[in-house]
DNA sequence: ATAGGGTTAG
C-alpha cells in the first residue's frame, strides 16, 4: 500500500523510488525463495502438517493452513511490499510533500535493510536448526514463533504449534501461554482463552497473575463484569495473589459502570493489610480523577490530583492528560491550556492524547485558527498528529464550513502515508451532502474507492443525503438497492431518511411502503421514523391517521421529544382549530405532568 | 518478556 500511495501523491518521484525497488528485487526474491524452501523442507518431514487442516475447537472452529500461516510469520518479517506499484492516480500533486516524500522513502530504506537483516538471521537460525535440530533450539525458535503469531493475530496457527510442542512433550511456558491468551481475547476469542486457562490449571504451566489478568480485562472489555469478577474469586482461590494491576482492570469497568461506590468498596477490601495503603496508586487514582470529571465532579476530581501531587512520588503524562482533558470537556480550554504548559515546565512532554484533547477543545469552541495552530506545534514537537488529530481537525473545519482546508489536511494525511479510515472521508462526504452538492459528494466516493478503503454504511447514508438534498430521491432509493450487493445494508438512518424524504414530497404511500419494507427486513422504527410519517399525514391533510399514528408513539413510550407534538399542534392551528389545538396542548401539558417525558 | 489509567464515535 505505502508504494502506491506515494505514486499517487508524487507521481515525479516515482523514478527515484523504482531505482530502488529495481535494486532491492533480485535479492529479496532470492532469499524468499530460499525461507521458503528452508521451511518446506522443515515442514515436509512431518507429513500431516504441510496439508490444509481444519481445527475443531469444541465450542468454535477455524479454517486455517497453519503451516502456511506460520511461513507467512516468518516471511512477513522479510516482505518487501512492491506490489500495488503503480503510478495511477495524479490528482493529488502537491508541492509542498516533497519532504514528507523523501522522508517515507529514507524510512522505507531503512525498514528494508533492516528486514533485510532479520531475513539472514532467520535464515540461519533456521538452517541451524535443521542441522543441529537441539531441542533446546527448537524450543526458543518455536515460542518465539508462538509469540510472532499471537502478535500477527494468527492465533489459529499459535494453538496449534502449541498443541505440535505438547504432543511431542515439550510444554511451552507460562509467558508464551500469556501471549496466546492475550492473542485470543485480542481478536475477540474470550471463551477460547477461558478455555485455555482452564487447561492450564489442569495439565500446566500455571497460570500467573498476568494470565489471569489478561482474561479479566478481556471481559471487562466485553462489558461482562460479573464474569470478570468470578475469575477473581478463582484466582484467590487457586492461591495466586491479584496484584494492583488486577485491582485497576476491575476498578476501572466497575467505574465506567457506574459503580464507583462498588469501586472503593473493593479496593478497600483488596489493600486491607497493604503496608502502603496510605500511598495512592497513581493508575489507580487516574481512573478515578477521570470518572469525576467524565461525570462533571471537578471538585472531586481534583481532590484526586492534589492528593496524588502530594503523595505520590510523581505524576506522569497520562495524568496530565486526564486533567488537561478534563478542563477541555468543561469548556475551560484556558485552563487546560495553563496546565499543558505547566506540565511542559515539569519536564513532561505533552503526548498525542494531549494535543488531541486541546485540538478538539478549540474546534468545539469554533475557534478552527487556533486548532490548527495547535495541530502545527504538535508536528514540531515531534508528534506526529495520528488518524485522531486529523478525524478532529477536519472535522472542526467542516462544521465550520472550511471544506477547503478539511480537505487540504486530508492531501496531508495521503502524502504522510496515512490512509484515512472511512470515517474521515464520511466527514467530507457528509459536508457536500449538506450542502446539496452530490457531484463532489460521489467525486470524494471515488477517491476514496481509489485509495482502497472501504465505504460503510455511513457513506452510504451520507450519499443518500446528498441525493435527497439535491431533490433526486430516485437515485437515493437505487443507492439503498445497490448496498446489499457491496455488502452493507441499509440501517434506520437510511430508511429515516428516505421516509422523510418522501413524506416531504407528499409521497406518504410511498413511504409508507418503505415503512413496510424495514419491518419485513427486521428493522425497528424509531421515534424519528414515526415523526417523519406523522408529518408525511399532517402534510396531506391526513389527521386521521396522524392522531392514530401519535397515539401509537405514546403508546409506545418512544415519545422522547416534543418534534411529533409540535407537529400535529402546528397542523391544529392551520386547520383553524384553535379550541382543539388548545385541548391538545393540555392534555400534553397534563401528559407531562402525570411524569411522562414529553 | 506477558497484564493496568488518558484523545474520536457520524
């Protein structure tokens, strides 16, 4: 990918970079060449593991070829991608990258030669262990290669190279086991570590206190606590002592649950007869300072940090950051200002997260001149801004109206090699649609297609508006019929949107049968969708239907807003019914009263 | 060596 980007952005470099690859090709195809028959030939000597396996969990099963997989780890450290090489797209010449250009390719020859490196070493190693073929060879080359998988996310392969060492009654130890439990929960395979760990208590090694915090975290993380919590109990009662790393995971999901009395209930239980209990952890102590601020306590929140400037031997960057973006969230942009200073005067050195949350300050504030400021300070000190700080920049300048440079900050991302994630591109898509402007909508479509990514059901949503905007909802309702085959399917949003669209046009039939379409397809109204058929009624002198529809929203106990009343008050004063808007508006008023919402 | 807190979320 990173050659094809520089092609697109500097297509006169193009000549320098080729050289380069010309003279790098031969011996990289050389010594792929060689990995691949040095681990064939490993391989082939075990006749069952070089066909494609299936593996059967119990609970769930994996197709992979884990031999291939594993050839893949090593050679992945060995690839030199020159593939997508190809100067295709000149739209995006840009005088000013030439620097960003030269400093990718000095960095490219580099990550080469260094790979380059790495490929020999493993190449001997590999050949060493065929020749010698030491068990203890074999053994640090295998958790090795355990731990590359986990890493890459080929957990499939980990497991079974696992169970190859088991079988041959070598049993890997306890960090390599860690690093494949860690790998499952990564990808989303809870159960299969559980299943892991439990294997462990039984057949060995045994599991530390990072095992199982791995796992607690794990379903912290998938917001199922009480599963967390359970594991605590096991793990006191298979005798290994939680540490204060366990103690934050837990405090930390039950904070965000809004349990903060369970919280301090709990630690206060764990660190009963911790000698240095009158220390405050400084992990700890951040997690709280957040959760007060994040629920508007200041005042609690900087109890926490004078507490933790007194006692605790010092406070680091992501402390600062907590209170940087506290100030930030509350709209005291000057003084989360005063502190990132103060904290650049103790030696700190403000961080990606820090210059983020001052950016988004500013930007929330409009104040896009100063933001950008920021963003340039920020690359001058050395951070480089991330997918984040631009996602809150262009952002910022589009709600502002300054599609120019949104989009110049988004040839910026492309010449510094970052590829932005749909939801930058959504932002500007979504722009034009405001704006009634599909051709540059579908244009940016276009390049981002180009580009490689992906569109998502936002982009679809934000190209539907587009359509509708620019009064052309037949394309709008094909743009719908068209995501299925690219494989995304319509949401509420999209159906909101057309409904309303229709309903506007007069259309109610043909809204209501896309209100039918959604059912059928399994999709919940919401009290958007019900609005907009409300005003589909009202606008065709529908009041029949209206009053029934309403009294079906109040049935429902969606009505969380007071549009749908507006409404069907506004439609009784132009239909000169003022005794029954009156009435109405009582019954509403008393409605409220009776302690519904609205 | 592995595990903990902070920035986005249409």
């Amino acid at each position: 990918m990173a050659p094809f980007v520089i092609a697109c952005v500097e297509p006169h470099l193009v000549p320098i970079h080729f050289i380069f690859i010309r003279f790098l090709n031969p011996v990289i195809e050389s010594i792929k060449h060689d990995v691949t028959h040095t681990f064939s030939a490993l391989f082939l000597s075990q006749p069952n593991v070089f066909t494609h396996q299936r593996i059967r969990f119990e609970d769930d099963d994996i197709t992979l070829s884990p031999a291939k997989d594993i050839m893949l780890a090593i050679r992945n450290r060995c690839q030199l991608n020159s593939e997508d090489w190809s100067p295709k797209d000149k739209s995006f010449g840009n005088k000013n990258a030439p620097y960003a250009v030269f400093n990718a390719l000095d960095s490219m020859l580099k990550d080469s030669l260094e790979r380059l490196k790495t490929m020999r070493e493993n190449i001997s190693s590999v050949k060493i262990g065929l020749q010698g073929y030491t068990c203890e060879n074999n053994y640090i080359e295998h958790t090795a290669t355990i731990r590359f998988l986990c890493l890459e996310g080929k957990l499939g392969a980990a497991l079974w190279l696992r169970r190859k060492m088991v079988q041959k009654g070598i049993l890997p130890d306890v960090f390599t086991h860690n690093h494949i439990v860690n790998g499952l929960c990564k990808i989303g395979l809870v159960e299969k570590a559980d299943w892991l760990i439990r294997e462990m208590l039984e057949f060995g090694p045994p599991p530390s206190c990072a095992t199982f915090n791995n796992l607690i975290k794990a379903y912290c993380v998938v917001n199922t606590v009480d599963k967390a919590l359970y594991l605590f109990s096991i793990m006191a009662n298979t005798g290994i002592q939680p540490n204060r790393i366990t103690c934050n995971i837990l405090v930390h999901a039950l904070c965000q649950k809004g349990l903060l009395k369970e919280a301090k209930k709990m630690l206060e239980d764990i660190l009963h007869d911790d000698d240095d209990k009158d220390v405050p952890d400084l992990v700890t102590s951040t997690i709280f300072m957040d959760n007060y601020f994040k629920n508007g306590e200041t005042i609690e929140a900087l109890s926490f940090w004078n507490e933790m400037l007194q006692k605790c031997a010092k406070v680091d960057v992501v402390a600062y950051n907590v209170l940087i973006n506290g100030f930030c969230k509350s709209q005291q942009t000057n003084i989360a200002y005063g502190i990132a200073c103060e904290m650049l005067k103790k030696g700190l050195l403000p961080d990606a997260f820090t210059y983020n949350s001052l950016i988004g300050a500013l930007c929330k504030e409009g104040n896009t001149n100063e933001a950008c400021y920021i963003f340039q300070v920020m690359s001058k000190m050395g951070i480089m801004p991330d997918q984040i700080s631009y996602k809150i920049m262009i952002q910022g300048l589009c709600f502002k109206g300054d599609i120019a440079r949104a989009k110049e900050l988004l040839r910026c991302m492309l010449a510094n090699l970052m590829v932005p994630k749909p939801l930058i591109w959504n932002l500007i898509i979504g722009f034009y649609g405001r704006c009634r402007d599909a051709s540059n909508a579908f244009f940016t479509r276009d390049q981002m297609l180009a580009f490689g990514v992906r569109p998502n059901v936002f982009t679809y949503n934000a190209l539907v508006l587009a359509l509708l905007k620019s009064g052309n909802i037949y394309d709008a309702c094909s743009l719908k019929e068209e995501m299925p085959l690219k494989g995304l399917y319509p949401d509420v949003i999209t159906y909101n949107l057309l409904i309303g669209a229709a309903c506007n046009l007069g259309r109610v039939g043909f809204a209501l049968q896309l209100h039918g379409e959604m059912l059928q397809r399994g999709y919940e109204p919401d009290l958007i969708t019900y609005t907009e058929l409300l005003k589909g009624f009202c606008i065709r002198g529908k009041m029949k239907e209206a009053e029934e529809l309403y009294a079906k929203i109040l049935k429902s106990g969606l009505l969380t807003d007071h549009v749908p009343v507006q409404i069907l008050f506004n439609m009784y004063c132009k239909r000169k019914d003022p005794v029954v808007a009156f009435n109405f508006y009582q019954d509403w008023l008393a409605s409220k009263g009776r302690g519904y919402p609205y």
